[in-house]
C-alpha cells in the first residue's frame, strides 16, 4: 500500500516538474518572441511623445474682474459703480456687493496656466454704443475718456497678475466694456 502511493507522489512531482519546465519554457519563448519582434516604437519606427508628457505652451487661461478679494472672478455681466470712490462706506451688500464695484478702476485678474513671470498685454473693449464724448468734452473732464491705449504686464511667480489701479472706464451711465488680454510669448 505504501509503494502505490510513493509512486503516486513521485509521479504527481514528476507532473509538477514538467508543467513547470514547459510554462518556463514557453514564457523564455514567448519573451524571446517579443524582444525580437515588438518594440516600444510604434509601426513604422517613429516614435512620438506622449501628450502627456509633452511641454504645454504658456498661456493665459482667464482674465476677469475681481469681486470681493483676490481670488474670486465674476463669471459673467457686472455693474460697476464709476462714479462713487473705493469706500466701504458705499458697501450694503445688495446693490454695491464689495468695494470691487466701487470706482472707474476695477481690479482685473489675470491667470495664466503655468506659474512664472509671463508677459501680458491688456486693453479694455467699450461697448459700439457706449456714449460718444466729443474731443471738447474729453479735454474738459478726463474722466469721459476710458483706458484706450493697450497696457503692457509680466505676471508674478505664480503665474497671475491682479491689476489695480491702471485700467480705467468712462465714467459715462451704462456704458459697458470687455477686457482682453493677449500673451507675449
């Protein structure tokens, strides 16, 4: 009874060794097969990067005006209260929400999508039918005249830039305006 089953077990390591010899064997073949037949080069023998991996070009990703601190950007249409000075005595939380609607120099945000000193061009785009002032009325009151000349900017380290103080609008009722900027590189 004992020799049936030694050589039971002899036969059944036997099994083991050649199922384990043959899986060896097919994968040195199988591995033999593909270091001589696939590469990572795609058909052809051009390789080209991953886009992943490729280098993204620096650009601007938003430009907005502020609302409330600086990071919050209006999403959309805005009144802007020209004619009142920066003064949270203004503020009431209803009409004028923050002090980033208040006077004709609005805070503008721009964001570009890598961090580094990138450099900018930035100029307002009034309305077609904002108020016509005429050379004698601008000459009279500066304050009927908007930014018209493009202004020209390098973000900080992190990639953005708040303007403050530079950009200025007509203070004319109504009157509306696209900022747009435009980068350098």
């Amino acid at each position: 009874m004992i020799l049936p089953v030694i050589i039971g077990v002899v036969a059944a390591l036997a099994a083991v060794a050649v199922g384990a010899y043959v899986a060896a064997r097919a994968l040195k073949s199988a591995r033999e097969d593909a270091d001589k037949n696939f590469s990572d080069c795609p058909v052809g023998g051009t390789e080209q990067p991953c886009p992943l991996q490729e280098e993204q070009a620096v650009r601007i990703v938003s430009i907005q005006f502020l609302e409330g601190d600086d990071e919050t950007e209006i999403a959309g249409p805005s009144r802007q209260w020209v004619n009142l000075p920066r003064d949270d005595a203004w503020v009431d939380g209803t009409r004028v929400a923050n002090a980033d609607r208040l006077t004709n120099k609005p805070r503008i945000r721009v964001r570009f999508n890598r961090e580094g000193a990138h450099p900018f061009t930035v100029r307002l785009e009034p309305a077609d039918d904002n108020l016509a002032y005429s050379a004698a009325e601008k000459g009279r009151n500066g304050r009927f005249k908007h930014q018209e000349e493009d202004k020209c900017y390098t973000t900080d380290d992190d990639g953005t830039h708040i303007i403050t103080d530079d950009m200025f609008l007509a203070v004319g009722g109504m009157d509306s305006y696209h900022v747009a900027a435009e980068d350098d590189e």
